[in-house]
C-alpha cells in the first residue's frame, strides 16, 4: 500500500477524530451570558419583528411553541447564502459568497466521486444512461467547485492584503489559510483542465482506497492533488475554519438561546458554577480576585 493511500486513510481520520474533540470541547464549555439578542429564529409568531415569549405577562403559565421550520429557514440562509455576511459586509460577501459555494460544491463532487467509485467500475451496460449522468454531474461540481474556490479564495487574499481595517485583524494564518486553497485548488484545476476531464483516474484511484486495497501508482500530477488535499482536510479542523462547526454552538448556544431560567433547573446549575469562576482580569471597576458572583453583588460606589 502506497504512502499516497496511507495519508488519505491518516487525513480522514485525524479529520473525523479532530472534529468530534473541538466539538465536545465547545460543548463542554460553560454557559454562555444570554445577549438578548432578537429576532430569535425559533420565536413561533414573533421571529419577524423580533419579540419574545418573556414581553408576555405571566408567560411562565404559558406553553412555549417552537417554531423549527423558520429556524431551519434561517440556518440555510446564513450557511448558503452567508446572509449575515451580505447584510453586514456586501464587499467582503462578493468574494466569500462564491469562496463558499465552491467548497460546497466540491463536497458535493468528492460525495459523486466516492458513490462512482463504488458503482462505476462495475458498471453494467443496463446502467449506461445512469453512469454517463453521472460521470457529467461529477465533472460539473468539479470544475465549478474548483474555479468558484479559487475565484473567491483569491479575492479574498486580495481583499485582506488591500484594506487596511481588515490587516488589523488578520494573523499570518489567515493569510496561510487562504493560500492553502488557492494551492489546492490551482492544482487541482491544472491537473484535470490538461488530463483526466472527467476524473476517470481519481475515481478509479479512490476505487481501490475505499476497497482496502493496494492501488496503482498515480500519475506525478494526480499525486500532488491527492497529497495537498488530503493535507488540507487533515489541517481544516485545527484552524478558524472550524466555523463550520463552531457555528452551530454561536447560534443555538449563544444568538438564540432563550431558555428560560426555573429555579432548581439544570440551566441555573450552570449558572451558578459560571458565577463562580474567578475573575482572571482587572479594570477601575473591576478587581482580580474575585469570583463573578462576589463582583455581581459588590456595592458600587
């Protein structure tokens, strides 16, 4: 078994093996400080002006109704169509928008190649029409995928580098990130835009990784994309770009957490170890030293 095939299984892995631990660890962090921030998508009658169950009197005696139609419609906005990103920042959107769609699109090509990896090779002639439609959608979200990312990748590098309130707040890593993709996907695009149009080898390639057995050497060309991307997927997890994930706590454990406080419940249990943490910083109102509940409680002269 090649060093190429080896890397891929040690890339999905680490992958899989790194997200499930940030995501526990997120999950394991202690209750976020509720920021009222409304509309709250799942507020069932209220979500379009931005009310609340609590502006009701008495709304303890009343059933909570959970409206998870319009969540899910505001979950695929903000991922899709990166919503908050156009209505905040429409420059930045133009190229993160498409930077996005890419890698959505190549998710969905990597999806077509392991389906006709399992089916094509054996392929029988009653599936003909099946597999040509195939082979057409893979090379569709390949070479979308691939020049999209590269598009948006590049314009955002461009756009980091040439504004100067956005270099303030960017670390050598984000640049990195960046360049990464444009790598990966330049390759990528080179390789198969002068050989391999419809991804014939790399699916034959992935083929024989799925199957657990040895597979034929690469060609140069091949390899590299392999290489790089499996080295990409491997380094995803480690970074900022673990928003993915990161996004869905933002969301539902921070923007729109609304649920209410009874006494003696698991949520003032959190709360309760929260105000106990001690104070790690200090400023003139402020001293170090103290748990959160001692400074919550303190007179303030």
């Amino acid at each position: 078994m090649g060093a190429v095939q080896i890397l891929i299984y040690f890339s999905a892995l680490f992958f899989v093996v790194a997200v499930v631990v940030r995501a526990l660890h997120y999950a394991r962090t202690p209750v976020h400080m509720r920021w009222e921030l409304y509309p709250v998508a799942h507020e069932k009658g209220r979500a379009h002006y931005g009310g609340s169950i609590f502006e009701e009197s008495e709304w303890w005696t009343k059933p909570r109704q959970i409206d998870h139609v319009n969540e899910l419609r505001e979950m695929a906005a903000e991922i899709l169509l990166l919503k908050g990103v156009r209505l905040h920042n429409r420059r930045l959107w133009v190229w993160s928008f498409p930077f996005h769609l890419g890698v959505y699109l190549l998710i969905g090509w990597l999806v077509l190649l392991l389906i006709g990896a399992l089916t094509l090779p054996a392929g029988a002639a009653a599936t003909e029409g099946w597999r040509r439609a195939l082979v057409l959608l893979t090379a569709i979200a390949g070479f979308a995928g691939l020049g999209l990312t590269l598009i948006g990748a590049l314009g955002l590098l461009l756009r980091r580098l040439g504004v100067d309130e956005m270099r303030k707040f960017n670390a050598p890593a984000d640049y990195f990130n960046l360049l990464f993709f444009i790598v990966v996907v330049a390759v990528g695009l080179a390789v198969h835009a002068s050989g391999d149009p419809d991804f014939t080898r790399l699916r034959l390639f992935l083929a024989d990784v799925m199957a657990l057995r040895p597979a034929a050497a690469l060609a140069t060309g091949t390899a590299c994309e392999v290489v790089l991307a499996s080295l990409l997927i491997a380094y995803m997890p480690l970074t900022r770009m673990f928003h993915f994930v990161a996004k869905y706590f933002l969301y539902h454990e921070v923007r729109w957490s609304d649920d209410p406080n009874p006494r003696g419940g698991r949520l003032e249990a959190r709360l309760v170890q929260a105000l106990n943490y001690g104070v790690s910083w200090r400023g003139p109102h402020i001293q170090s030293g103290k748990s959160w509940a001692e400074v919550a409680t303190e007179d303030v002269e």
